[in-house]
C-alpha cells in the first residue's frame, strides 16, 4: 500500500498545515464498481487522513473512483496532533456482509456502504464508549481502495 505521504510526493502537491483542531481527521469513501456480481457499486473507506489536502490529493489520483469524505473528531485524542501510521477505531452500529467465504459465512472486510458512527484513538476508550459496536482498526495515511483497516472480534 502507498502512504499518503509518498502519493502526495508523486503528485507534487504540498501538505497544507494542519487543521487548528488537530484531533480532526478525514474519513475517505470511494465508490466504485463492486469485484462482486450480486452488487453494482460498492463504497467503502478507503483512508483516514490528517487533512482535507490529502482527500482532494486521492480525489485527484483516483478519478476512476467516486471519492468524498467527511471531517471527524477523533474522541480521546485531547487535540493532539494525529501521526501518519497512528491507530485509531471506528465504530459500526451495522455491517452489510458484502460476499460470503467458501464455507458461508459472510466476509464484512469491504463495506458495501459504511456509515462509521465515531472514531476513537485507544481501543479501550472505543471499547469503554461504544461496547456494543463494531470496532474497525484503521492506521492514519493508509490507502486502500478496497477498503481500510480490518474488523475487531
């Protein structure tokens, strides 16, 4: 996977300054045709990135992708500024399976259409706030357009 750093660099776009609220984060989507038969379109979270820089950076080296983004306060981060490679949980209310494995039990790693309810930067404060959700681990910067991060037990 390329870090948004090194897409930024290969892009030649400069990294704005941070956001004054350093404990704000992007979350990126992008839609796109789905590798499944049973659906069209699929739309997951493709990045969680420091600024809406890096989101119009992706925007712009994807445009075969339909991607947008919403700003987030990442709970428990006290305005501390975000680090690329940080881990930080969002929580799910519902999970769409998208697919089932060979033994037919659904696969929720791509969500088809993903509507995260907060983000948390410990596990235990996601855990303690939000115990009957689904927790989603996902590091800061990382591209993925199938999907980012990898769902907790």
């Amino acid at each position: 996977m390329l870090s948004l750093t090194k897409l930024l660099a290969k892009l030649k776009i400069p990294r704005g300054p941070e956001s004054p609220d350093k404990s704000k984060v992007y979350v990126v989507y992008g839609k796109q045709r789905s590798p499944f038969a049973s659906l069209e379109y699929i739309e997951p979270i493709i990045a969680v990135v420091a600024s809406e820089r890096d989101c119009y950076a992706l925007q712009q080296k994807h445009p075969d992708i339909e991607v947008s983004w919403e700003a987030r306060k990442v709970q428990g981060a006290a305005n501390s500024a975000m680090a690329e490679s940080k881990v930080l949980y969002l929580t799910h209310t519902t999970l769409v399976p998208y697919d089932l494995d060979a033994t037919g039990n659904p696969i929720f790693g791509i969500m088809e259409s993903p509507v995260p309810e907060a983000l948390y930067c410990t596990r235990e404060t996601a855990e303690r706030e939000a115990p009957d959700r689904y927790l989603q681990e996902v590091r800061l910067g990382e591209v993925n357009l199938r999907g980012v991060g990898e769902l907790g037990e």
